[in-house]
C-alpha cells in the first residue's frame, strides 16, 4: 500500500472528525443518527459525588463540561466497563432506546456480563503481580490457579474485606488454595518485602516511605510465614512457621501498639486491624483506585502513594465513598455504581472552562489512550484476526488457545511484541505506575506503517452492495429514470459499507461529511476499491477518536 495514499486519506479523515471540536460546533442540530459528542443542557447532579465536585468547581468558577452524547457514552461504558468494543447492532438499540434510566440499565448489564469479569481480574493480577517468571516466579500453574480464583472472586463480587483477608491469612498449597500465592507474588520471601506487598496492595501505603519504627513493627507482623517445598513440580506450602511460638509487641503504621499472642498467627492480627471500618488506609486505598481506573486519574495522585502530604482532590468525595463502601459491607459493584452513574463520569470530554485545573478537579472526563490489551483486542475484533503471544522463558503446561483474547491472559510472562510497545505493565513490582499509557512515536509508526497493522488490515472485508434492477412497477421509467435509480441504488450500496466501517472502529455513525469524503475517495479508486477502502480503515484505527476512551 502507498504511503502517499495513507497520508492523504488520514489527513482528509482527521480534517473532519471533530474530536476536540468547539462547544458551538457540536451545538448544532443533527439528526437521531448523527454523531455529536455532547448533549445540550445545564449541569444535574444525580448523586452526592456529584453535589460535593460541583460545590468545588463552583468556588473556582470552573463550568462542568456537558453530558457525554448516548453514542460516546455507550462506547466509553463498553470500554471502561469491560475493556471491549461494542457491536454495531447494539449501538442502533442503545440509540432508538428512549428510557431515561437506559444507562443505568447499561451499566449493571455491563456489570453483569462476562467480560466485566475478564477484565477486572486483569487489573487485579496487575496489581498483584501474577507472573510465571523471573522475577516473580508464580510458574505456570500457580499463576492458571491464582487468576481463576481472582475472576471468581470479580465475577461474584466477594466481599473486598474477605478478598483481602483471604489472601493475608490463608495458609495451604499454592496449586490447591490459590489466595497463598500473595506471598509467592512478591519478589522475595523476608519480611520487609511482605511488607512492602501488603502495605502497597491494600493501604496504598510505600513502604520505604514509613517512619523505621512503623517499617520494623509491619514486618515483625510478617516474619514468621514459612515457605516449604513439595515432591510435586514447583508447588510451595506457604503457612505460619511452626517453630516461632513466643510473644511479642507490634507497631502498626497508624501509631497502634498490638500485643500477639503465644500462638497466634500475626497475619491474622494484621489483617483484623486492615479490615476494620476505621482503618485509615483499607476502604480509602480500594475507592481511590477504583476512582483512577474509571477516570484515569486517581483522586489521591498517584493512587497507590496515599500520605499525609500528598492530598486528595476532592477530600469529602473520598471520604463519601469510604463510608459508602462500608455501608454496603464492602461490596466493590457499588461503588462502581456510584462512580459509573455520576454526572461527573458522564461529563464529555470536551472542556467548558479555560481555567489550568478545571481537567485536575475532573470538569471533563479524561481523555487518554486505550490500554495495551484493549487496543490489540479491538484492532482483532474489527480485522477478524488473531494474535500470537509467547514468553520468553518457555514451560511445561503453557498453552495459549489460538482465540485468546489480551484481556484474558493470566500470565505477565506471555506477551507480545505490541503489548511490550503499548504499555502493558511488567507486573514486577504491582505499581500502578508500571503500566505506561502515554503515546510514543515507536507506537504511532507501528500503526502508521508495519506489516503487523497492515497484514490485519488486509482481512478486513468490506462488501459492497449491489445495484438492485428496478422492480416491475417501474419497467416503464425512461432510460434517464432507471439510470438515476441505479445511481441511487450503488450510491446506497457504497455508504452502507462505511456506516458500518465507522460503527465497528469508531462506534458511531459518520458525518454526512465524512461519508462524502470517503465516497469520494472510493470512487477515485475505480473498480479497485479494496485497497482504498484498506486506507479508510488505517486512517480510522490511526484517528484519536478511536486510540483514545474520550
């Protein structure tokens, strides 16, 4: 394919998709299908989130940006919700749908679905590290046993205080009782480096950033989790140490002073303490996070460095969502509920306010670039191809299935040469700042010119529709009528596979605009539409509207 002819249809297909178009723009009317980006109307605040935000923007005089258009909307809840595209079909149901409560109807399907599950328990295995090899050496089995119990527990919506207090305190095989492979999940066994896991993955805490006596009280409470190695392949007995038996004082990193008892497993006394109501750190750490993975940035910046001189925008929304998390014993749905249903979440992306912190105090919903994972399964969806991941220290036991999506794979080890340049985090460390979003000119070259992105492109079949010979009741059209009508005919026959280009890659319909341009570009290829139509769908998957949640 000529670069010259990618250029030129990106260029013509950027020119016309208003992705950061002025509010008079998308002001102006459309029709039931057209695209637009927001709806007109003043700000409502639907819930308590959303009161306390606007209180604040208020004092800065910053202006809310308008709700999101029902065609973003639908997208950004597919993606958000559960990391998938959706299907042009049901973009036309979502859109005709005239119930006032139809997002929030759409919110709890997307809830409920299968792909809400897959998806999750991918942030969660990012977050606790899940990772066959070095340096986190799960091996394949455990890693297979560890994400199953993790979508399990996503897909049931366990309780977030028996999620974390199972994997504190259970003791077992690390094939037969999965929850023990946080202990495994870390990159050394001593003390300080449970530690270090605990305090990250459910306070929010850096370790290293604790006064000494705090960091010295933490890793007394884990030093006496023993490791014990068995006849079969790479399993481990993680439990309590059987030969530390005696009594001793613990400072945990709120200023408490704990007596354990003779006898008593410590994991145990640190985990009742966590889970407590009043913890400062247990509820406040889980909403912060949730809060980040909706809406890209967490209220607590960066999410998992929670401390006294790091505070939160929007300090009674935090606190708000603690209290609620609690109210609902722990039940995680309903603070994404809380989060989802929010005007606040529903904003467009498109500022209303030139104020420098009106997107920091999220006046706008963030705009910001697909996750690795997500962007490969959506390029696969729309191509209808498939892509191939490995590891690079290969065991026994590791099979890849060949439909397997990105989202779904359990192991950090496997991957692939796109996901590496996209992004996707190491899970070494379980830091929130491993998985890297930001553009990068190897990405835009990737998409723009290699084999990879061309050779999927070369699957994608866009059918043209024939032209229809006039029916019997018009066998008595002049020549000049009948010409016209077939005219028509291929025209239509032409749009149709456009419309349906953009609902696929972009999740919406084009703009008159843009369909003439692309019409015409199709037409100037003569009979061999293919590869122009090839350029149509690059110069799409190129476009900001469709690498970015917006």
């Amino acid at each position: 394919m000529n670069n010259s002819r990618i250029f030129t249809i990106t260029a013509k297909i950027t020119l016309v998709i208003t992705f950061f178009a002025s509010p008079a723009a998308m002001a102006a009317e459309r029709t039931a299908f057209a695209p637009s980006f927001e709806k007109q109307g003043e700000y409502k605040a639907v819930n308590e989130i959303d009161r306390i935000i606007f209180a604040s923007l208020s004092k800065e005089k910053i202006i809310p940006a308008r709700l999101c258009s029902d065609q973003v909307f639908f997208r950004r809840a597919y993606l958000d919700i559960t990391g998938t595209l959706p299907e042009p079909a049901d973009i036309h149901k979502f859109i005709r749908d005239r119930r006032p409560d139809k997002r929030a109807k759409l919110i709890d399907t997307l809830m409920a679905s299968e792909t809400f599950a897959e998806y999750w328990s991918l942030k969660w295995c990012d977050l606790l590290r899940v990772k066959a090899e070095f340096p986190i050496n799960l091996w394949p089995n455990a890693v297979q046993a560890y994400h199953r119990w993790i979508r399990d527990a996503v897909a049931t919506n366990m309780p977030y205080d028996k999620f974390a207090r199972e994997q504190l305190t259970l003791s077992g095989s690390n094939f037969r009782v999965p929850q023990v492979n946080f202990y495994r999940a870390i990159q050394g066994q001593e003390p300080s480096s449970i530690a270090n896991a605990a305090a990250l993955t459910f306070m929010g805490l850096r370790f290293d950033k604790l006064p000494k006596d705090k960091q010295a009280g933490l890793e007394s409470l884990f030093s006496r989790v023993g490791y014990k190695t068995t006849a079969e392949w790479k399993e481990e007995i993680v439990s309590l140490n059987p030969a530390e038996t005696s009594s001793f004082k613990a400072l945990l990193p709120d200023g408490t002073s704990v007596v354990v008892p003779v006898g008593k497993d410590p994991r145990v006394v640190f985990a009742d303490w966590l889970i407590t109501p009043d913890n400062p750190w247990f509820a406040k750490n889980i909403v912060n996070r949730i809060w980040s993975w909706l809406l890209g940035r967490g209220l607590i910046h960066e999410p998992d460095d929670i401390r006294d001189d790091n505070p939160a925008m929007h300090p009674e929304v935090l606190a708000y969502m603690e209290k609620e998390l609690v109210k609902s014993n722990y039940d995680l749905r309903h603070i994404y509920r809380l989060i989802l249903n929010s005007y606040t979440y529903q904003q467009s992306s498109i500022v209303q306010s030139d104020n420098p912190k009106a997107e920091l105090m999220f006046a706008c919903y963030p705009v910001r670039q697909l996750d690795a994972e997500v962007l490969i399964d959506a390029l696969c969806k729309i191509t209808g191809t498939r892509e191939t991941y490995s590891s690079l220290v290969p065991e026994p036991f590791t099979f890849i299935p060949p439909d397997q999506r990105s989202i779904g794979l359990a192991d950090g080890s496997i991957t692939s040469q796109f996901l590496e340049m996209f992004g996707r985090p190491s899970r070494d460390t379980g830091l929130e700042s491993e998985r890297k979003n930001k553009p990068t000119d190897a990405q835009r070259l990737h998409l723009l010119n290699s084999s990879h992105i061309y050779s999927k492109i070369l699957k994608v079949r866009v059918w043209q529709k024939p032209a229809r010979k006039p029916k019997k009741k018009n066998q008595k059209l002049n020549k000049k009528q009948r010409q016209i009508q077939i005219q028509r005919e291929k025209k239509k026959g032409r749009e149709m596979p456009i419309e349906m280009l953009y609902l696929r890659i972009l999740s919406r319909f084009p703009t008159e605009q843009e369909t003439k341009i692309a019409l015409e570009y199709l037409t100037s290829a003569g009979k061999n539409r293919g590869p122009a139509a090839n350029d149509l769908v690059w110069a799409l998957i190129n476009s900001k509207e469709f690498l970015y949640r917006h």
